[in-house]
C-alpha cells in the first residue's frame, strides 16, 4: 500500500512546514493564503506538492487535498501536528493488522486543555462515539472514501460560517454510508500549543453554533443530545452562560440548520 500525508495549513512557508511537522512522507499541503501557485519539492526524500489557494475554510482545504490525492491510504493533518518519524510505518501497518478497516483513528496527544480523547484499547468507532476524534487522526483508505461520495462540509471549521465540525460529520457520514471504522492505541505525533482559530471561548457563539452542528449530526434527536450535553457539562463549560440558557441558545442553533424563525 502507498501513503499520503494531506495537511491543511493557513498563510505559511510550505517549505518551512514540511520541516516543522517533521514530513517523512508523500504529502499534499493545501496552503489557505492570498495568492495561487504550485511547487512540488523533495523533502527526507519524499515528494511534497504544495498548493496556495486563495481561498478559506478548512473542509475546503482538505477536500482540495481529497481530490488531489493518489495514495492507497491517506492521513488528514493539520500544519500544528509535529509527527513521528515512522508515520508512515505505524498507520500502514496499522491497516495490515485490520483488512477490513475503511477508516483508522489514532492517538495524537493534544495540548493540555484541549484534549477530547485518548484511545488505550482498539475497537470500533461507530456513529454515536465519533464526535469526539479529530480530522488529524483519522487515515481512509482513499478509494472507499470516494466510491462513498463523502466530502467535508464547507458550512464548519476554521474560516467557515459555525465552528469546528466538520469533522465530526465527515467520519459520522463515512460511517453511516457504510464504512467499517476502528480506533487503535497507537500515537503518531504531538500537537503544538497555538491560539484556536476558532475557539473564543464558550460564548453565545460557541453554543449556537453547536446547536447548529447537532442539528447536521443527530437530526431528529439533535435536542437530546444537547440537553445531555449541557447538562453533563454545566460545572465545567457552562460557567459563565448557565446550563439551562446554553441549552436555549443551541436550540436556536438548531431551528436556524432547520431554515425556520
């Protein structure tokens, strides 16, 4: 089998990056900035292509990066992931030990206060437990994902209309459309501390946007959801918003995805 890196980044030196991330791999970097060009470089004696759009939204980037692909298997990253050297190695290898896996989820360790997963035993991913992995830690076999017809939402994430998400539809939509996914205990890399591109804290704007976001993830039960979620959260998250408000306004998220007053 043969691999790809897909990194989306925003505004930066590719050359500098594929150094910063520690690139050992083919990658594809999807570079969001002011301007269009191409350059494709040898790099630990890898072939980068490296794309600059002027364009913005990271589902936009990583289907940019889709589209371009050519690998059997390929890795989503984004440009503040650092990874281990044998990347390529584990994820591989990680698909050999599991023929009938679509979608494999990985260990990235995330930076303290960010962290919304860790994974210490394999298994299997389903649409109820997804929400919680990250595009960088997710690797698809790149034809399943096409012959599925799945692409990322252009609606969530970095530089789109609500916030991050779009994800979390990606692999519940590969899923759903009949992918095998599973998760294995195995880390590929670190995660650099940085300011969020989209995290401004759990404002009005974060709970709306997530009601929004559970309208797209749970459809008809997208309130239970939410009620579990502001309730299960309402001494840690819902501080300076009330649960029970939080609640009010991710359902105003949810009636806006529904197109009604």
């Amino acid at each position: 089998m043969t691999f790809e890196l897909l990194v989306s980044s925003v505004e930066k030196d590719v050359r500098k990056l594929a150094v910063d991330m520690n690139i050992t791999s083919k990658a594809i970097i999807i570079n969001q900035t002011d301007h269009f060009s191409y350059e494709e470089f040898e790099h630990n004696n890898k072939t980068i292509r490296a794309y600059s759009f002027n364009e913005k939204g990271v589902g936009l980037s990583r289907n940019n990066a889709l589209m371009r692909a050519d690998a059997d298997i390929v890795l989503f990253a984004d440009e503040d992931i650092v990874y281990e050297s044998d990347l390529e190695e584990k994820v591989l290898k990680a698909f050999d030990d599991n023929p009938d896996a679509d979608m494999i989820m990985f260990n990235v360790e995330q930076s303290k206060g960010r962290e919304t997963y860790h994974i210490d035993v394999p298994g299997n991913v389903n649409r109820f437990n997804c929400g919680r992995y990250s595009a960088y830690s997710t690797a698809v076999r790149l034809e399943a994902v096409r012959k599925a017809g799945v692409t990322f939402s252009l609606l969530f994430g970095g530089g789109a209309k609500y916030s991050n998400g779009e994800d979390s539809l990606f692999i519940r939509q590969c899923i759903e459309a009949g992918l095998k996914c599973k998760k294995v205990p195995v880390n590929l890399g670190r995660e650099t501390e940085r300011e969020s591109t989209w995290f401004k804290g759990y404002n009005e704007k974060f709970f709306f946007d997530r009601g929004v976001l559970y309208s797209f993830l749970y459809k008809k039960t997208a309130f239970l959801w939410a009620f579990r979620f502001c309730f299960t959260k309402r001494k840690t998250i819902c501080l300076d918003i009330k649960w029970t408000d939080a609640l009010k306004i991710m359902k105003e998220g949810m009636r806006e995805a529904h197109g009604k007053d």
